[in-house]
C-alpha cells in the first residue's frame, strides 16, 4: 500500500488528506493528515468518501465526438483538432467574442492560470469566467471596492481567537463542516455566537441570538445594527480615524434605518435588532463569517458592503481573530479567482484594462493586441448564447445544465450554439449537449495546487495513473493551443507553470513547488523567503484606507404573491456536493441522502395537509418538480429550503434568472414559489 499526501477535492476549507492505493494501484481509501493545520487529523464525510468517485464504472474514457446526432467514440487527434479547428473558423466568421470559455474551480491553478492564457492570448477575447459568477462574484465586487481586496481577510485559525462569531447566510456545520466544528468547539468555552438565517441550522440551534429574518432582507438588518450602534456610542472612534475615509455617507445613510423601519422589512422585532447591534459591539475579537445567503442576490454586493462597513465600524478587522470572512466553497475556487479566470483580471487581479498589465503579459507570453475590453461574465455568456450572439462554448469542469439559474433557459441558449466543447470526467448533463466531449483527469490523477478560503496555496499529488484514456486538464488546454497554432504553452510539468504564474503574480512571486511540501503557504507571498500572510489589512488597507460604501435596502427580483405564496430559497445538504456529478456516485453519501426534498416548516405542512416523506410539487413561474416534503422546524413558515443536488428534481429548472447589477450574481436565494400535494 502507498500513502499518497494530497488537498480533499470537494470544498474550500482545504483539508488534507492521504489517499490510500492499493497494490494493483487503484485508489482504496482516504486518511486525514495529523499534521495538517486545518483540517488536524479531521475529515469531512466528504472527505472521507473522497476516493469512490474516482475508480466509478461511469468515468469518461475517451473522447467523444457528435456524429448524426450520437456522441461516439473518437481519437484525441480528432477530437482535439476540432475543438481547436471550430473555435478558429467561428471565430474567422463572427469575431473573438464570438466564443468563450467557462474554466473550473474544481481543477488546478495551473490549469485555471492556463485556461484564461489560452482565451487571452490565443483565442484574444476576455470573455473567460467561471462558478466564481454563481458564488462569490458579490464578495470580490463588495471588497475590493471597500478593503482592495476580495479574499477572506483572516484564516481559519483566527476562530480560536475569536469571542464572537456573527454568521450570517452560511449552513458553516454542513458546507465548511471543519470549519464549523471549530466554531462550536470556542463556542462550548464561552465564545458567544450570533446567527442570522431563517433555517435553524445547527449552528442557530446553538447561538446565544438567533436572527430569523426574511429572505433577501440583510441589508435592512445590517443597517438598522450600525444605526443602534453609531446612537448608543459603541463604534470604535479610533479605527473609523485612522483606518478608514467617507464614514459620513455611512452615518447619514443608516440614519434612515431606525430599528422599527427594519423590523418592518425584515420580520424581526426592533429589541431583537438592538440585541444584536450591542452583542455584535461587546467583543473584542468578532468574526463575520458569511456565504452564499448574502452573495447570492441581486443585492449581493450590497450585503457585502454592509457586512464590510459592520467590521470596520466596530474596529474589527486587521487584527487576529477578527475580519470580514467569505467562506469560498468550492476547493480551487480563491485558486480560480487568483488566477483570472475572470473576464476583467489577469492574474493576481491584475486589470486586462490596465495599459501598463497588458503589455506585461504580452511580453511574457509573446502576443500582440490582448484583448483591452473586459469580456462577458457566465451569467451573461448564457443569455448571450440564447441571443445568438456567442457562437462557441469550452467548458471545462462546470455543469451549467444544473448549476446555473432557469436551466430550461440554459439548455435552449446551449443549444443554441454552434459548436459547445465539454471537458469533465462524467458525463453530465452538459456534456449530453456537446460537440466534443474531453475526458479528464480527476485530482487523484494529476499533479498541481489548489488554494483553500484562507488564501492557503497546497498541493495536489498524483496518486494514480490516469483512469481510461484522460488527460490531466493541463494538458488538454495546452494541447488546445498549440492546435489553435501557438507556441507558447508547451510545459513538461505544472511545476513550469507555477514558475511562470509566480514569475508574472506579485502575490503568488513566492510560491513554488519546492516550498509547498509543508503545509501550504497563504498569499500574499511575493518573495521566495516570504512566510505568507496569515491576517489581510494589519495596519493598512490593501488599498490604503478603508471605505465605507452604505447601501440601501433593494427587495429581492420576485417576491410572494397570490399566485405563488412561498419564499423558495435553494442551497445544499451535508452529503452532498453541487450538481452531485461527484457524491452521488460515492455508495455511502447517496445512501444518506437518495431523494430530492424540500424543507417545508410544520405549519404551512399543517395548513396543506402535507405529511413529512409525501411526494409533493414545488412550482415557480419557471417550471415545477416533484420532490419528498421534509417537514421540520428547521423551514421558517412560509419558506421553502431545497438542495440543487438532485438532477432527476433540479432546483435550478424552479429558480429565476436575476442578476444583481453589478457582480451579474444570480438570486439563487429567492423567488416566488407554490406547492401542490395532489400528484
Ligand atoms: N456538503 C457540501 N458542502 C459544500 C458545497 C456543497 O455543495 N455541499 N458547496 C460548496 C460551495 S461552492 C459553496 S459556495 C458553499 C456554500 O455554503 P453556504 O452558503 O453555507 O450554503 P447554502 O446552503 O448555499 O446557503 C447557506 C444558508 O444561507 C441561508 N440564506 C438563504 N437566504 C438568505 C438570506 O437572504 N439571508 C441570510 N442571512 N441567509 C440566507 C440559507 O437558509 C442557508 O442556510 O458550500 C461549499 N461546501
Ligand atoms: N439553485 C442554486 N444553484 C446554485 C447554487 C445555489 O446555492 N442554488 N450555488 C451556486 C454555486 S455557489 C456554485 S459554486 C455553482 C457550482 O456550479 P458548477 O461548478 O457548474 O457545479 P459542479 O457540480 O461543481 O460542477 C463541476 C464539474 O466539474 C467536474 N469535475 C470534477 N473534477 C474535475 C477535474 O479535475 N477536471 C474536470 N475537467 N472536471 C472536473 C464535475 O464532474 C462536475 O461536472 O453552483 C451554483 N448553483
Ligand atoms: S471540510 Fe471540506 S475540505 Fe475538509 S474534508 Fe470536508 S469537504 Fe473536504
Ligand atoms: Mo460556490
């Protein structure tokens, strides 16, 4: 047996794991790492399980191809000719924005840094995006508009100094679970805890004050605490002085938010919101930890701002222990922002506008004329494609067909294209509608780095050969290129490209391969005898002073009504992840979790007659699905929870296509909805 030290594939917090292999040389199972920082001889049940996916029977083994019709067998020759030959010819045709490339945060930097190399400077378009859009697109807006930048500001060791946790719109026990457990852990010593979301999550089940407000109404909320706190004397003078500028649009903008205005948006009651301002100033040390129930509005970047101005009002941020903290969810998506596989930043955020940048990286890779206009982001590169507009489509490692809002939408624009290539390593959904299929490997396969929520750049290890005939993703895209007839992506190793990533990123200037064999190491890290950067902004913003941007209250895009009584908002489970490509085909997480439901509190089942495990329809103006009801006080009366695991009920045929203006977000969490328990 061999041990094999690698970075879990599933979510951000970016536990280490051993995969264990076997004599034949397939993969038989995982063990934790004791020495690891974060995840300290603890794993997830997700990372537990991280192996079964990776042998299943239903891995792409070769490349396919769409003849009459039918996807068939094909040679990467082929295959790899047409992806680069009709990208070339459609661009000839209809211009370089005419296609676009969806990268992936469930692969590498490398091949992420490589994803957006091959859009700029071989196919010169900008239009490169990824899950990013769907997920925190808000938080890298909402902070690099207030602090300069868009990561979480602390690490995940900082909730052991922290005295108080506001979480607000993250299920942290059951998507960043080892993050969770630390929290209850200082909690159970005396750490106070704060939770706003509706559901009573484990996590609320625990806190000293649970907010259960509505849906979409943080910003009511937010504000109405800064009210509570700037009139009662409890800001932190010192920090507003000497950190920060504008903090009188702040004081003159939640002048309006008396807690009785709020209470009337959000549901709360206006001593609750006072309670909740004078817990969040008593502590030292308080943490914002926050996900997707603030990003994922049309005012997402508005909860993000005012989840920003919370902390810096109150002096907590800069310091150990405290910060305004996104949890990013998937494994590589901090890695996948980091790199630029964004339609407005090369790496290191690094602006494609800026004259000064561009010809940087034409000098490094050899090109002329990249692209100056920022492209379009996924969200847009959907409506686009139904537009006809976008006329080609490379998506690597994403599933649209599931994962992006108003699928029906999606799969029309889909296949509205003329030529979408595919690269995963099942096939999805997404792939059914392809072109070209690419089979790829997945991370027990390949070599690289994934970066985790706290900025901590790791190592992934190749524990076993390639299953089939994949190609690590590196190796596709770099082959891509030099179909498309350019010469500058030929590495022998992604060892190469992080020389290159390192050599052209100020922040990643001292990241290599040969300093990763430890624990990682947290950008910014710009220079080879640089330990990494534990705690953002200590003494200095990244953009010098901080700014306050005050927000106000925007309802969400489509709220109850007659018709449509219910609040659905949409999220996951513990077991499993995304568009369950992955965890649904592990045996053990689909045992725990096998069919699509919706939580529905006990009275709204009481006053339909709905019994818990009775097979309902849940239904919105774009489509209904028939799902298990889970009756439990969990669902606050008058919301609907469902998981978008479940492609036999996709919660994404249900959800509304809005956007918040300036991210382009979806509002995932919110739209109108009915149930119907006839069948
Ligand atoms: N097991 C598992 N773990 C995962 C994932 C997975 O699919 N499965 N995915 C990973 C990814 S990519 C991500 S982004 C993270 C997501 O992690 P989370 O954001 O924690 O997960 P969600 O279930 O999307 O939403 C969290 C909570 O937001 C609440 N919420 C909804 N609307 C609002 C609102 O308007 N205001 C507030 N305050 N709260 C609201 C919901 O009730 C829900 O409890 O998880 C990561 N980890
Ligand atoms: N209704 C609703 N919808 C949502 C959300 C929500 O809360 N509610 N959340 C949104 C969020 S936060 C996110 S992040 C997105 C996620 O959206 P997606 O990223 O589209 O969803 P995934 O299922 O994670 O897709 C990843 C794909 O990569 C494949 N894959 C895994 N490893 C590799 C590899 O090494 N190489 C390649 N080439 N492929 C690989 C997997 O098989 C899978 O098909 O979903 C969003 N959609
Ligand atoms: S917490 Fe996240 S990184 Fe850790 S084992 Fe679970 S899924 Fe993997
Ligand atoms: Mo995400």
């Amino acid at each position: 047996m061999k041990r094999v030290l690698t970075t879990c594939p599933y979510c951000g917090v970016g536990c280490n794991l051993y995969l264990v292999v076997g004599d034949d040389g397939r993969l038989v199972g995982v063990e934790p790492s004791v020495g690891h920082p974060v995840s300290r001889g603890q794993l997830c049940i997700k990372g537990w399980n991280a192996f079964h996916f990776v042998n299943h029977p239903d891995r792409l083994t070769h490349p396919l191809i769409r003849r009459g019709g039918r996807l068939v067998p094909a040679s990467w020759d082929e295959a790899l000719a047409l992806v680069a030959g009709r990208m070339r010819e459609i661009q000839d045709k209809h211009g370089p924005d005419s296609v676009a490339v969806f990268s992936s945060a469930k692969t590498t930097n490398e091949e992420n840094y490589l994803a957006m190399k091959l859009t700029r400077a071989v196919f010169k378009t900008n239009n490169v995006d990824h899950c990013a859009r769907l997920c925190h697109a808000s938080t890298v807006a909402g902070l690099a508009a207030t602090f300069g930048s868009g990561a979480m500001t602390n690490s995940i060791a900082c909730v052991e100094q922290a005295d108080l946790f506001f979480v607000i719109g993250s299920n942290t026990t059951e998507q960043h679970p080892i993050i969770g457990a630390r929290i209850i852990q200082v909690c159970q010593n005396g750490g106070k805890l704060m939770v706003a979301d509706n559901r009573k999550i484990r996590l609320a089940r625990l806190a000293d004050l649970h907010l259960r407000h509505r849906n979409g109404t943080d910003v009511a909320l937010l504000n109405a605490m800064m009210h509570v706190i700037i009139s009662e004397g409890l800001t932190d003078e010192e920090f507003i002085a000497s950190r920060t500028e504008r903090y009188e649009d702040l004081e003159r903008l939640v002048a309006h938010y008396p807690p009785a205005r709020a209470a009337r948006i959000t549901g709360l009651t206006p001593e609750e919101i006072a309670d909740a301002a004078r817990l969040f100033a008593s502590a030292d040390h308080a943490m914002i930890i926050y996900a997707m129930g603030i990003t994922q509005h049309t005012h997402g970047v508005d909860n993000v701002r005012s989840c920003a101005n919370l902390a810096m009002l109150t002096g907590n941020i800069g310091r150990p222990g405290t910060g305004v903290n996104p949890l990013r969810g998937q494994n590589n998506v901090q890695g996948a922002c980091d790199m630029g596989a964004l339609p407005d930043v090369y790496s290191g955020y690094q602006r494609v506008t800026d004259d000064a940048a561009r010809a940087k990286f034409q000098r490094a890779w050899g090109v002329r004329g990249l692209p100056r206009d920022v492209g379009i982001t996924s969200t847009a590169a959907i409506d686009a494609a139904a537009a006809g507009d976008l006329k080609a489509l490379y998506v690597i490692g994403e599933n649209p067909t599931l994962s992006h809002p108003d699928i029906r939408h999606v799969r029309t624009a889909l296949q509205n294209l003329e030529f979408l290539a595919v690269q995963d390593i099942f096939q999805t959904t997404t792939a059914d509608l392809a072109d070209v299929v690419l089979p790829a490997c997945s991370f027990a396969e390949k070599d690289g780095t994934f970066t985790s929520t706290e900025r901590r750049v790791q190592r992934v290890r190749r524990a076993v050969s390639p299953i089939g005939e994949s190609r690590p993703d590196w190796h596709i895209i770099c082959e891509i290129a030099s179909r498309a007839g350019y010469s500058g992506m030929q590495y022998d190793s992604p060892d190469a490209v992080m020389e290159e990533i390192a050599a052209l990123t100020p922040s990643y200037g001292g990241i290599s391969y040969s300093r990763l064999d430890g624990p990682g190491l947290q950008w910014p890290c710009p220079a080879a005898d640089h330990q990494g950067t534990p705690v953002l902004h200590v003494g200095k913003f990244a953009r010098g002073q901080g700014v306050f941007r005050p927000a106000d209250y925007r309802p969400p895009a489509e709220l109850p009504d007659d018709d449509y009584p219910f609040v659905l908002t949409t999220g996951r489970n513990y077991f499993h992840f995304h568009t369950g490509t992955m965890t649904r085909r592990s045996r053990l997480l689909h045992r725990e979790e096998r069919f699509p439901y919706v939580e529905i509190s006990p009275e709204d089942a009481r006053s339909l007659g709905i019994r818990d495990q009775q097979w309902i329809h849940v239904g919105t103006r774009r489509g209904e699905v028939r799902v298990q009801a889970r009756v439990t006080d969990t669902a606050m009366k008058g919301v609907l929870f469902m998981p978008f695991h479940y492609v036999e009920a996709a919660a994404n045929l249900l959800t509304i296509n809005a956007l918040d203006p300036e991210a382009e977000i979806p509002e995932f969490k919110v739209c109108a909805a009915r149930v119907r328990s006839t069948p």
